[in-house]
C-alpha cells in the first residue's frame, strides 16, 4: 500500500496490519509515485517465488 506523505515522498507499507501494534509495516520511502509501486511490485513477485520455492521442495 502507497501512501504520499505531506513531504511530497511516497511510503510503502505493508498490506497486513500487525495485530499486537494496529499499524501496518514500514516498508521504504520512495521519491516518487513510480518508484514506490515499482517496489511493491519486485515484493510481491519475491514472495510469489518464495512461496513457489517451498512448494517444489515439499514435492
């Protein structure tokens, strides 16, 4: 999730809210628009081969 904060920076932070906080994690700081959804793209494709990984080593 990309948020713009008053600065003009956008942050990125994490989907999930942590149950023991009520926030959501800290993801980096990002100069622009682009750059912050660029990063969340290269998350979710590291999870997806993370989770992938996992399921060719159960085999």
């Amino acid at each position: 999730m990309v948020r713009k904060h008053p600065d003009g920076t956008y942050r990125l932070y994490s989907k999930k809210i942590n149950p023991k906080t009520g926030k959501r994690r800290h993801l980096g700081i990002f100069p622009t628009l682009e750059a912050a959804q660029n990063h969340e793209w290269e998350i979710q494709y590291f999870k997806q081969l993370k989770a992938f990984e996992k399921a060719e080593m159960k085999k």
